[in-house]
C-alpha cells in the first residue's frame, strides 16, 4: 500500500485559453488581422459560369474585413497596377493587411485562402499550385532558388508542402499589402515587357514574372503552395487542366 501524502493545493483561474503561448495562439491565427482585398481582372469575352458558382463559394476569414474589386475590360498587367495604385491611395483600403489575386478561367477550393494565411508569417507573396493549359503543362512555379543565376524555370514544387520560388503566376496568390507600399518597386507594378535593344538583347517578361523579379532584388521571399490546387479552365470547352 502507498504511503498518502499531503497535497498543497493552489488555485489556478487561468483557463487552457489563458496559458496558450502568444507564439501559440499565433499559429492557430487567432487575433490576427486578416483583412483582404480580392482583385479580379475580368474579360469581354465572359466567365463560365462553373468559374461564377466557384467564386461564390469561396470562404473568408470570420470576423474579418473582406473587399472583392473587379476589374473589367482591361490589360491584365493594367488591370493589376492601376487597381493596386488605388487600393494605396485610398484612406481604408491601404490599411488592410493582404491582397489576394483570382484571374477569370481559375477555380479554387472553397478553403483556398483559409489554407493560405498560416503560411503568411515566412513569406511575402504565396501562390497556390496551378498549370498552363493543354496536356503536359508546365507549374506556374518559377525558379529553384538554390540556382544561380536566378532563373525563372518552371519547376514542380514539394507535394503538401511551400516550396520557395523566384517566381508565381498570378492565378490564384495572397500578397502582403505593404510590399506595394515600398517605393523602391519600378512602376508600373506589373508590366508585359517584349523588347530588343542592340548589344543587350531581347527581353520578354510577362506581368507576373517581371514583378517577381523587381521584388525578389529587394529581397522579398515567395513560395508555392500545394496544400491547395487550382483548377485551369478552358473558357471556351469548359475543360478544366
């Protein structure tokens, strides 16, 4: 038989809430502000209406502030920069915490964002996986960064995982706000480039990508998600790659 022994008993009102850690209840994104401003360029030629009933399911963060602007009948690199110029300029919107980027022929998960923000606090721009369209497309997942030169070639990223990148589509991504507030970005902020110019050569950037590398110089860091895939539609057949 055990010897019993006397217990000191002290009482203790903090609750399991209480004793959580402030690291801890960041990981589980309680109290953080997660306001976000959704852009979506749009085109004269139409939606489908599979990519319409998509976005309307989409999930936003509860309790948190949540602006979808769409943006019709413009250049998409146009569409992106004169929209986000405004967002800055604008007394409440230049305060919200992200922006987050849906073009027209992409659909999500209804989770897609929600399994974003965790992920927010090591990098300043995500991207959820997606592909070009037609068979054998290539991820919009640009440039391993343990190669140098930096190079933006497309690359499959780790499965369930982030992945670091050079670069991202624009497809489906989640922005940091106050990397466009960093004067030091050339402007436009998102810009297609096809030029030549004797003794340099020919430069072709697409929006996205020339964004990514202007940011990537001031040391901003990218990754690609696959702990949430997008659907690549084709407008036209409503197949989606």
């Amino acid at each position: 038989m055990s010897e019993s022994r006397p217990q000191i008993i002290i009482e203790d009102f903090k609750g399991w809430n209480e004793k959580q850690t402030r690291e801890e209840k960041l990981k589980r994104n309680a109290f953080k502000d997660l306001s976000t401003i959704l852009i979506i360029p749009c085109y004269s030629r139409g939606i489908h209406p599979k990519v319409v009933q998509n976005w309307m399911n989409i999930m936003t963060p509860m309790n948190q502030k949540f602006v979808k602007i769409f943006v019709t009948d413009m250049e998409v690199g146009a569409a992106y920069s004169q929209t986000i110029e405004q967002i800055l300029s604008d007394p409440n919107l230049s305060k919200f915490k992200y922006i987050a980027t849906l073009e027209h022929d992409n659909i999500v998960a209804p989770d897609w964002l929600l399994k974003m923000y965790p992920d927010m606090e090591e990098y300043d721009v995500l991207g959820a996986i997606y592909y070009t369209k037609g068979i054998g497309g290539a991820p919009m997942c640009y440039g391993r960064t343990d190669m140098f030169p930096v190079n933006f070639i497309p690359f499959e990223p780790e499965p369930n995982a982030v992945t670091r990148c050079n670069g991202l589509g624009m497809g489906a991504n989640l922005f940091k706000l106050d990397v466009f507030k960093n004067t030091q970005l050339p402007k436009p902020l998102f810009e297609t480039v096809q030029t030549y110019q004797p003794g340099i050569g020919a430069q072709a950037y697409t929006q996205d990508l020339r964004f990514f590398e202007n940011a990537g110089k001031l040391g901003y860091k990218f990754g690609c998600t696959t702990k949430t895939t997008v659907g690549h539609m084709d407008i036209e057949t409503g197949f989606v790659w």
